[in-house]
C-alpha cells in the first residue's frame, strides 16, 4: 500500500478553515456529552499505564497530551505525578474547560502546535491523531516540540479494523506500518503494539499503540 498517498491525497485530506471549524463544533457540542467523553479514566486502564511506562518518571518534565480533551489521562498523571508539568492541547475550548486546574492548557490544532521546538520532554496523544485529518503533519509537529531523547506514545485504532465503529468523515486510522513509518521520519528508535483496556484480556486488534523515542 503506498501509505504516503493514503495520507496526503485522500480527497478531504486538508483541515481547511471550515473543516477545521466543524470539527471544533463536533466536539464542543460533544463536551456536554459525559458519558462518550469522559472526563475521568481508571488509572488501571493499560493504555493509562502504558504511555507512563514509556514516558518514564515524569518529576521535573514538561510533558503534552495533545488533543487532550477532558484532560482524563492529564488528571490520571497529575495525581501521580505531582512533579510533572503537564499541558494538554485541544481544538475544542469546551473540552479544555474541564481539564483540572494545575495543567496548562491551550488551544488549537495539531498540526500547528504554538509551542516552540523541543519544549517538551514527552508527548502522547489517545483517540485524538485519528482526527487530525493532515496525519502527517500532525506527526511531524508532536516530534518537533518534545526534545531529542524524548519520548511520544500515541494510541488510536487500527485501520484493518475500520468499519466497526460509527466514525465522522474526517477520521482516519491507521496500520502499524503507515504510523511506524511516519514516525521514523524523526525519531530514532519506534515500535507499535496491540492493546487492550485491560492487561489480562487479550487484544481484540482494535487499539494499537506506537511508542517512539526522538
Ligand atoms: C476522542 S477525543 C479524545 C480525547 C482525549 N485524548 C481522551 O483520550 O480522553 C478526541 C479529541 O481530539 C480533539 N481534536 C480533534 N481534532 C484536533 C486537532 N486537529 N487538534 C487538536 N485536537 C483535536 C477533539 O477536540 C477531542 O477532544
């Protein structure tokens, strides 16, 4: 499959301003929506546990949860890491209203991260690439804001699954390859896994993880 292709010249691929505008709408409205987007998550949940593992100890580092939400997987790190900086980035204000006080926030999109190269050592994104609609970007700008050395944990479902679930136009996912490829691009050591909620149950396919350090 030429991954390249799938990304870039899918008709739609570009976050036009009124794409862009529609799907800040989507999940404002969906803000209010508690119980499809949570503003808390059990800590137990391996992909909570997953991305800590691989970010490592966070006291002292400056760490981006991009398309951060409600923030739930911030609020999970903050309690367990009170001496973390924690930001968390999203393109719906109304979601960034219930992040916990105490994590930075910000406004915006992916694609185009208002943070200046290397300011973070770690980043990690869940459920949130699949909506950045210019995929390759997005990546190359969660790369270039976390420091050489830096580690970035993304999660979102698999494209060989695509279909089981209602999606909005815009979304994407993707296959191991087309993310571990992108990823290569700036960072040097890359790997991608299957994940379930929890650690005993086997993956059903569905949720991939891909874990990078730049
Ligand atoms: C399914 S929610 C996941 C939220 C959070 N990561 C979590 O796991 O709870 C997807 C989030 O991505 C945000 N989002 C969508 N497109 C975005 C973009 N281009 N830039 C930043 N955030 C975006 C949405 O506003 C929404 O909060």
């Amino acid at each position: 499959m030429n991954w390249k292709r799938l990304f870039s010249s899918k008709p739609g691929a570009q976050l036009t301003p009124e794409l862009r505008a529609r799907i800040q709408t989507s999940f404002d409205e969906a803000a209010r929506d508690e119980e499809h987007f949570p503003s808390t998550i059990d800590p137990r949940i391996y992909h909570v546990k997953l991305i800590h593992h691989h970010l490592g100890n966070l006291a002292g580092r400056r760490v981006l949860d991009v398309g951060c939400g409600k923030g739930r997987f911030a609020r999970v790190f903050q309690e367990q890491e009170p001496l973390a900086e924690l930001w968390g980035l999203d393109i719906s204000e109304e979601m960034l209203r219930y992040v916990p006080a105490g994590i930075h926030t910000r406004a915006g999109a992916m694609t185009e991260l208002p943070f200046e190269d290397a300011f973070f050592d770690g980043a990690y994104a869940t459920e949130s690439l699949e909506h950045a609609v210019e995929i390759e970007k997005a990546v190359s700008e969660i790369c270039r804001v976390v420091k050489p050395g830096g580690r970035i944990a993304i999660i979102d479902k698999n494209a060989e699954h695509w279909g089981r679930l209602d999606t909005p136009a815009w979304e994407k996912w993707f296959t191991r390859k087309q993310l571990e490829r992108l990823l290569r691009r700036d960072c040097r050591e890359v790997s991608s896994q299957f994940v379930s909620y929890w650690e005993d149950v086997e993956p059903d396919g569905l949720f991939l993880a891909w874990l990078a350090v730049k």
